[in-house]
C-alpha cells in the first residue's frame, strides 16, 4: 500500500497527537469540579458528610445522619473535631479528637470526665483517630493514644483538634493539635507520624508560642500558598476568634500577626480554609459557637490580607439543604464521578435501611 505526501502528514499527526488526546479524555475524569464537608454534630458525636457542586450549597448525603458513628471507632464513643486530607497517594486520610463530652449524661462514663477535672482540666481525653480510605466509603481507623506515644507525654491533659498536612522534605504527614499538660494552658504542638499512618514516629515539639505567655489558644489549621504556610488558629485572649501566623517552614517560624481574621462579635472557634475550584479565592470557614443556635461562619480572601464576610450558613450566599448546626469541619475537592458515587452509596444504604 503506497501513501501519499497528505496521508503520510495525517498519519504523523494522529501518532503526535494521540497521546495528548487520551491523557486529556482520562484527565478529564481527574478534574475537580465538587467539594466534600466533613463535620460532627453535638448531638451524635459522630461524622457527617456534606456534598456540594458549587461551593455554596451543601447537602448531607446520608439526609443529617452520621456516615461514621462515633460509638463504633472512638474509646470514649465519641469523636469531634473531624479534619480530612486527599495524600498525594490518591488515599483520603481523616483525623479527630476521641472525645465524648456528655458522656456521664449518655450513661458512657460514671463521671465527667476520664480523668479529675482538677488535676487535668476540662474535656480531659488522651487519644486521636487516624483513619484511611481509598474511596471515601470504607474505612479503617487506628486510635492513637498520645499520652503512651512518649514517656513525656504521660501527663498531657488534652490532645483535641489533630489535622494534617504533608511534609515534602521528609515524605511524612505532619499531625498538629492542641495538648496541654495537666490542666495548664492548652498550645499548639506537632508531629510526623510513620509511613503506615497508625502511631508518632517522632515526640511531639511546639509548633507556635502565642506572644501572651500566659493565654492558650487552640485549633490550628495550615494551608500553603505558594512558598508560604499560613496557620489560622484561635487564641482565648479577650473573645476567642481566628488570627493568622505565617512561615516560609512547615513546622517553625511562624510570624504572629495580631489582627483578628473573622468578623464576629461572639465567640467562634475552628478555622479551616480551603480554595474554590478555578479561582484564587479561598474561604475560611468556622464555627460559632458563642451564638444559639451555634452555626458556621464563613470569609474569603485572595491575598490572606483582607476578608470578606460572606455570613453564616443560611443567612447569606453560604447555604445547606437538609442538615443545621454543622460543628468543627474541614473540605476537600472531589472530582464529579466521586460526588456521584459517594451521593449514590449513601442513597442506597438508606434505600436498605428502609425496607
């Protein structure tokens, strides 16, 4: 068979350009285009999951009730504080605080607390939950006993609020959450956990110093932006809010900036930042829980200098669907294929659970 110059030129561009069209036609179903809010609600102690399309409107796929029940993964049948992560691995890995704090009122616990309320303050507890999934549906889940991890954190009178973030130059997730010891001030403090993401492969080191020695703040959330690392955090000095600290290093170096970043007047606590897909825009999203009933707040900035007060849920552009009174999250980017199937699961458990 014999080609000419015209076919010979059309066969060389469809052999250059195929690669380029597969790698598009695949990349196309790696495109983030929805965003998953993790929470937990007081009354369930437990995960929820809400799914939206646009980055305004989120609707929870299990209808406001947990995904993952506390009293299945926790030592005190509780969890708060969830915060997830997709690892460069393509696994979702979810933190929180093993934590019950109504657990005497429940019938969980004979007391308050696990231990003296004197001796190691309020919400005493000593563990984490380190969880993985390869498709947001399955999980299986470690609890990380931070008081045995290291002889000197026996005494460590809280460990609330773990989230994380990967290290590059030490190919490790870096855990950070607030600790105390004893009933003294609760700080921020940080770790790198091992490879198999189920224990502390390093003891845990102060991240930040509040410049009031004597106030303790909690709640650190670390996002990078180029060649920065920007932590919102939220120190009890005055009305507790959300300031920012910024470092060119992952793990020091952080510069205290005293302007508070939200505009509430009532208390409001853990800060979580995430983008908006195909905008340098970011939102900084927490909780309010010095108003009844207690709700999320929402701001949005481009250059981490200025913020813009886009409300609270429901009570301005920010809305939810089917569920009220969100607690402590943290968002992720998915892609339209995982919002679909996780929606599609969550609507075929309740199908089930109904007949």
């Amino acid at each position: 068979m014999r080609f000419n110059s015209s076919r010979k030129i059309l066969l060389i561009c469809f052999l250059f350009l195929f690669p380029f069209f597969c790698f598009a036609q695949a990349g196309d179903g790696n495109k983030m285009s929805a965003y998953l809010m993790v929470y937990f609600k007081d009354d369930t102690h437990s995960i929820h999951f809400a799914i939206s399309n646009d980055g305004y409107t989120f609707t929870d796929v299990n209808s406001g009730n947990p995904v993952i029940k506390g009293d299945t993964i926790a030592l005190q049948k509780g969890v708060r504080d969830p915060y997830i992560t997709r690892g460069e691995d393509g696994i979702f890995y979810l933190v929180m605080t093993d934590l019950h704090i109504f657990g005497l009122e429940r019938g969980i616990r004979n007391s308050q607390w696990d231990r003296s309320e004197k001796d190691f303050g309020w919400g005493n507890n000593t563990s984490i939950i380190l969880m993985k999934s390869k498709d947001l549906k399955h999980w299986t889940h470690t609890i990380l006993d931070v008081s045995l991890s290291f002889p000197s954190m026996r005494n460590i009178g809280c460990a609330w609020a773990p989230e994380l973030i990967y290290d590059d130059n030490k190919k490790r997730y870096m855990v950070y959450l607030t600790m105390r010891f004893g009933s003294g001030l609760n700080k921020i403090y940080y770790a790198y956990l091992n490879k198999s993401f189920d224990a502390l492969e390093t003891e845990p080191k102060l991240l930040f110093q509040y410049p009031k020695t004597h106030t303790s703040y909690i709640d650190a959330d670390i996002i990078k932006v180029k060649d920065k690392f920007h932590m919102f955090y939220v120190p009890h000095d005055g009305v507790a809010g959300i300031k920012q600290a910024i470092s060119r290093k992952i793990n020091k170096g952080y510069r205290y900036f005293g302007n508070w970043t939200d505009p509430e007047a009532k208390a409001c606590e853990a800060p979580s930042v995430w983008k908006r897909i195909g905008e340098d825009k970011w939102v900084l999203m927490y909780d309010i829980y010095g108003i009844n009933p207690h709700n999320f707040g929402f701001s949005e900035t481009t250059d981490f200098i200025t913020f813009k007060d886009l409300g609270h849920f429901n009570e301005g552009v920010m809305k939810t669907t089917n569920f009220t009174s969100p607690k402590h999250g943290s968002v992720i980017h998915l892609t339209a294929k995982e919002a679909d199937e996780l929606s599609a699961f969550w609507k075929s458990s309740r199908k089930s659970h109904t007949q």
